[in-house]
C-alpha cells in the first residue's frame, strides 16, 4: 500500500513537471525560469497585471529593485523582450543577503528568510546562471539609497529591496522621478506580514495623489500598481 501511494505521488509529480511548463508556455510565450529556489513574488501576478494594463507601452525602461535569484528578473526580461523589444530590464541588488534586518510580524528578520533560502548557496552566482540568456537585462550591483539610473525613463518598476520604510521611500522617490507620465510602480509586500513597508506605501501614495491617477492590488502576494 505504502509503495503504491509512493509510486502515485512520483507518476503525479512527474505531471506536474511537464504540465507547469506547457502552461506557463502558453499563457506567456516563454519557458518558465529554472526552478529551484523559486520566485518570492509571485510574478506571474505581476506579469498579468503588465499585460492586463498594457503596462509595456509607456516609453521607457524598465526597473526592479531587489532581484534575489533572478528568478522574478528573468520573467520580467522574457516578458519584455516578447512584448517590448528594445526595453532594457535594470537589476538592481546588493547581493549582500545579510543585509536587510527588517523584521516581519512573526519577528523573523528579512536577513535570515534569505539565508534559509540560500541554504549556504551564492546569490550572485545562482543569480548569473537564471538571467544567463537574457540579452536585455543589465545588472546593477549596489545600495539602492540614493542611487541614480543611466537612464532617463522607465515605464515600469517593481520595488522589493530593502524592506524598511526608509528603503521604500528612497526605492519609491529614485523612480518615480524617472517614470513617464502613463508609467506605473510595483511594491511587492504590501498590506502583509511588514506593516512598515504597507504604512510607507500608504504615506507616498497620499503624498503624491494628485499625480496618481490608478491603484491596484494584484495578487495575493504582490502589491500595487501606481501611474504617474
Ligand atoms: C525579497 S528579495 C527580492 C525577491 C525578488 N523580488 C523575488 O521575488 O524573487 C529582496 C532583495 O533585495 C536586496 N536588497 C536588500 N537591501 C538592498 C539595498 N539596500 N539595495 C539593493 N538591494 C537590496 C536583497 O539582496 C534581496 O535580494
């Protein structure tokens, strides 16, 4: 009996292995990225929200703030050069996962979820390999505090660095001056388990609300859309 359950759960893991890529394949155009650790985002929401909105029209590259393992760069980089030949995607990161000591509402500190995840492994490296053959992604090893883009315009920006709300109103205010009228943000994390990074997101978005013309939740993970 135990051996039958076994051999049913390996036969349904085997389907779920080929069934996940055919359809990732046919709702996006792309071969999902490489597994193993996975996305933290959930970018598939991020993504339908971009094609729902049309959000790769806008002149303008694009950004994200906070890459991880790439595996979230990678869709956007897929995604974009499908929809919007010509747009560069901007990785943003540290790579330095001990970084961010941000602690969600369970006391478990950004740094350490990261370290979980890695399990030893380097995140720059894994990174390298996932984003290996995408063309349109350039990569930009550094604090996110007070930085500048080499470019001059974005039409969109996902924001998940550094999870403190001094973070998250830097990431908001070194984009949103580059963000073309019709552009939109992205904030994962909002209204979750880091109450800091929801109640900055609120103070910017009220701060800013004669320039805002739409705001949305997408997903059950990922946060907001914002238009300039
Ligand atoms: C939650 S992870 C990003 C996850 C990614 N969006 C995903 O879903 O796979 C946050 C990332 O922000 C990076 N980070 C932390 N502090 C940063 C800072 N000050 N500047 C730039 N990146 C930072 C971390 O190294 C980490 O890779």
């Amino acid at each position: 009996m135990r051996f039958m359950r076994s051999a049913m759960d390996g036969i349904r893991s085997g389907i779920r292995k080929i069934a996940y890529p055919v359809r990732y394949w046919s709702v996006y155009g792309f071969r999902p990225s490489p597994v193993f650790p996975g996305d933290l985002s959930g970018y598939r929401d991020v993504l339908s929200a971009i094609s729902r909105e049309k959000m790769y029209l806008p002149a303008g590259d694009v950004v994200e703030i906070g890459a991880f393992t790439g595996q979230g760069t990678y869709q956007l980089a897929k995604y974009f050069e499908k929809n919007a030949p010509g747009k560069k995607v901007i990785a943003v990161d540290i790579f330095m996962p001990s970084a961010d000591t941000t602690a969600n509402v369970n006391g478990r500190r950004m740094a350490d979820i990261y370290a979980g995840k890695l399990a030893g492994r380097e995140q720059r490296a894994i990174f390298d390999r996932v984003i290996r053959d995408c063309a349109n992604v350039s990569v930009i090893e550094k604090d996110s505090l007070g930085m500048d883009f080499p470019v001059d315009e974005i039409c969109f920006a996902y924001i998940d660095g550094n999870h403190s709300p001094r973070y998250v109103r830097n990431d908001f205010l070194i984009t949103w001056r580059i963000l073309v009228p019709g552009g939109w943000l992205a904030f994962d994390d909002y209204g979750r388990d880091l109450p800091g990074v929801t109640l900055e997101i609120n103070r910017l978005i009220g701060e800013h609300a004669g320039q805002i013309t739409k705001v949305m939740t997408v997903g059950t993970k990922t946060g907001n859309g914002y238009r300039g």
